[in-house]
C-alpha cells in the first residue's frame, strides 16, 4: 500500500517549518498576512499573503512567474458575487505561496528575497 510508505510526520514538519520561515522573515510593510501563526494542528499548503490591491498582486505573481514561482490566486471571485462587501478585499489581494514538503528553507529565502525585489523596484516607480 502505497500509503503506508508516506511519512506523514515529515511533511508536516516541513511544510510548518516553510511556513514559520516565511512569518519570521517576510516583513514588507505592502503585505499583510492574515495568518501569523499556526495552530499546532494545522499542516499548511499555502502561505496567503494579501496585498494592496488586485493590480498589485498581479504584477507580483507575474514577476514571480518569470523566476519559475508559481504562486496561485487560491479563492477567485465568483462570478456570482455582484455586491461589494469585505469578502471583495479577499479576492482582490490574496496570493498564496506553496509551503509543501518539496522546498527547502532556501527555497523560501529565495522567495522572501524575490518578493522585498519587487517591493523596491515597485516603490521606485510608484514613489510620488
């Protein structure tokens, strides 16, 4: 059984430990992270991050495409949602970055860096 071969443990270990590196050293006053810390039940996939808005997070997820990461846009808008409330905020400016068992700390490092890169670069630009 395929299953039985899994070591269950490890992944959680892991992927909590992608997570809590992420809550230690991704601090860029343009992202809020709406989930700092972890239950001691809770095994992440993703780390959500929120942004400013939808045309902000979008060019982050660009930019992070072009470096081969892949950080979905988990919960789109429905289509049915026509009238604003503050789940709008949610689907304009979460991103989420995978934490799977598969990266490393260095990986992580890696996409913390590539983040505060785009923030300066995105400040110079938009600086008034």
């Amino acid at each position: 059984d395929v299953w039985n071969n899994v070591d269950f443990g490890n992944i959680s270990n892991k992927r909590r430990s992608n997570y809590k590196h992420l809550i230690k050293f991704l601090h860029i006053p343009e992202i809020t992270v709406p989930l700092a810390e972890l239950g001691d039940d809770v095994v992440p996939l993703y780390f959500p991050i929120l942004l400013r808005n939808s045309i902000v997070r979008d060019e982050l997820q660009k930019y992070l495409i072009s470096f081969n990461i892949y950080c979905p846009i988990i919960w789109g808008k429905p289509t049915a949602i026509t009238q604003e409330s503050d789940y709008n905020l949610l689907y304009d400016m979460i991103l989420c970055i995978p934490v799977d068992q598969r990266y490393t700390e260095n990986d992580m490092q890696i996409v913390i860096n590539l983040i505060k890169s785009f923030f300066e670069i995105w400040r110079l630009r938009h600086k008034k």
